[in-house]
C-alpha cells in the first residue's frame, strides 16, 4: 500500500458523499468528463482543506491538482508534507 492510498478512497467517498460524483477510476478527468464544474471546484477546496487540514492558497488554483482523484491526491499530499516542514 502506497501513502497515497488512503487519501485516494477518502477523495473517493468525498466525492460521492459530498459532491454526488462516482467517477469511473482514480485517473478520469473530471473536468474533461464534465463530471465537476467551477462551483463544484469551490466546494471541493473547502471539503478538502477540512478534511485534510490543508489550506488551498490562490497560487494552488491549478485545474492539473485537481483534473483527478490521483492528482487531487497528490496534492493533498504535498500540502500537508509542506505544512509539516
């Protein structure tokens, strides 16, 4: 198990829980699949940052962090490794 698992089935229910997407694998692009749209975005960076006690600062405003589960977990990741050091 990767470090990266965990966070991609919490991503996972968050979606489905909170935003009602079901995407069909960790690497759909939800953007492209139109499954997520600008308002969505909004509420993800919110579900997100209070989840994984992260902030989202303008400068992360990067469709690419967030195009996928896979990414979105990525990011998660190195947010909160950044906001240990």
């Amino acid at each position: 198990m990767s470090e990266r698992d965990p966070v991609v089935a919490r991503i996972m229910v968050l979606l489905r829980d909170s935003l009602f997407l079901d995407p069909p694998n960790t690497n759909s692009d939800l953007v492209e699949g139109g499954m997520i749209d600008s308002a969505s975005f909004m509420e993800l960076f919110v579900i997100l940052e209070d989840e994984f006690g992260i902030r989202i600062e303008l400068g992360d405003l990067d469709l690419d962090h967030f195009c996928t589960i896979e990414r979105m977990a990525a990011f998660v990741i190195a947010k909160q490794n950044e906001e240990v050091d």
